[in-house]
C-alpha cells in the first residue's frame, strides 16, 4: 500500500519513511502541502499522514480540501498532532490520529485501525 505523508519537517519524512518501509509499506513524501491533494489525488494512496502545524496551508485545510474533493475524500487520513488537538482531528472528519512522535508502535496501531 501507498502512503502519502505530508510534513514541513524533514526529520519527521526521514523517520515516517523508515518506518513505512519497515513495514512494507511504499511511502510518498512531500513537505508541500500545496501540492499534497494533486500528489493525492495522480497516486491513489491507500492512507494519508498530514501533520497539523505546517506554514502557510496547514494540515486542516489540506484535510478540508481532501475530504471534499470527490476523487480523494474516500482516502482515510491519519492526522499527526499533540494530544490537544487529536479530538478536533476526529470531528474534522480524519479516520485516524498519530501521536507525535512518530514511532513504529503509533505507525502500527494507525495504520491497523484503518484496514
């Protein structure tokens, strides 16, 4: 399965890739947010990372956009955040959240409750 993760923060794309390959997943990374919902929308992820804080369009636009564009909304997105925010991830309409930081336990448990 394909997994887009969307970070500003390299450390956390180098960690998520380490992670999603140990696993067997093939992740696509990108720092852009922009261009997160094209990237989406061309590579058919089976899951979505976003991080919430990033500059500019942050991670609940890019989740907006994602859930209302009919070609991506069907795509579950795990949302990385503090604690704090992981209700309002929920009620935004994310499948999932990730506790930061990222570690292969949280990446394992996220990804085994979306399927």
């Amino acid at each position: 399965m394909r997994v887009l993760v969307v970070n500003d923060d390299q450390n956390v794309l180098d960690v998520a890739e380490r992670l999603l390959i140990g696993d067997g997943y093939v992740p696509i990374l990108t720092g852009t947010p922009q261009s997160a919902l094209q990237i989406a929308r061309s590579m058919r992820p089976g899951a979505i990372f976003l991080d919430v804080l990033m500059p500019g369009f942050d991670g609940w636009d890019l989740l907006a956009a994602l859930k209302s564009d009919p070609e991506t909304s069907g795509i579950p997105v795990l949302m990385i955040c503090m604690l704090g925010e992981c209700r309002k991830a929920l009620d935004a309409g994310a499948e999932g959240v990730i506790a930061k930081p990222l570690d292969a336990q949280r990446v394992r448990a996220a990804m085994a409750r979306i399927g």
